[in-house]
C-alpha cells in the first residue's frame, strides 16, 4: 500500500474513531466512564472530524494533519495524566478522586447515579489500564499524523 499524504490522515482518523467506538462498546457493556475518561473522548472526536475535513479539502491537508497531530497528543496527554492518577503518582481532580464524597444536600432523592472515581482502574489488561492503552495508541497516532503533515 502507497503511504500518501491522504491515506496516513485516513489511518489516523480511523484509529480515533476506533478507539473512540472501543470506548463506547466498554460503557454498552457495563464500564461507566469517569470524567477524565470522558475527556480524552473529545480530541479523538475532534481528529476524527479533521481527519474527514483533510480528506475533502485536499489542499489544507498539510495544516489540518498538524491539527489531527494536535489533538492525538491531548487525549494522549490527558490519557497520560489519567494513568498517574489512576498509579498515585500524582492527584487528580477532586471532582473524581478519594472517597468520592456524596453530596447529602438531599438525602431523600431518589436520583442516584453512580459516581465513577477517576483513581479506580474498572479494567486492565498486561497491567495497563484503558487510560494507558489510550495514551499509547494516540502518541502512535498522532505518529501518523506528522508523518502525514511532512509528506
């Protein structure tokens, strides 16, 4: 296969939406997201719109592949930082971390949804957590990304 310009933007935009329908198809099966989970959601959907938009208008392809490389590497910083969380090598937001503290304003209401806490790992594999494979796999991608915008 010719690795062109447009076939390394289409690469890179498809392992966004495959990463981003992976997420998706683990909250079907049960594994609710935390908030930084949903975070790292939003650049993958930002690359896979780039990736559509360099596809149509082929003369920005240059400018609009450092933009998909752009948001590869936020959601693979944020998946970084989720992984430290979830290691206790650093804090996370207070918003999702620790015990978690219930708001006891009303104690009667009977709108209970879980509370997803950024620190805890809901699924593993090798020792990785999904914020790690979402780390590793978007610096790949946003590899492609670069390669693309040099061609």
């Amino acid at each position: 296969m010719n690795m062109t310009k447009s076939n390394l933007i289409a690469i890179a935009a498809f392992g966004s939406f495959a990463l981003l329908s992976g997420a998706f198809i683990f909250q079907m099966l049960g594994y609710a997201p935390c908030q930084m989970c949903l975070w790292q959601r939003y650049p993958h959907a930002a690359a896979i719109v780039i990736g559509l938009l360099a596809l149509i208008l082929t003369r920005l392809q240059t400018h609009l592949a450092l933009f998909g490389a752009l948001a590869t590497l936020i959601t693979g910083a944020i998946g970084v930082y989720h992984t430290g969380v979830e290691r206790d090598w650093w804090e996370g937001p207070t918003s999702c971390t620790g015990g978690g503290a219930l708001n006891l304003s009303d104690p009667l209401s009977t709108d209970i949804a879980p509370i997803v806490m950024c620190d805890d790992v809901v699924w593993s594999l090798m020792g990785l957590s999904m914020a790690s494979y979402n780390a590793l796999i978007s610096f790949a991608l946003m590899g492609l990304w670069i390669a693309a915008a040099r061609r």
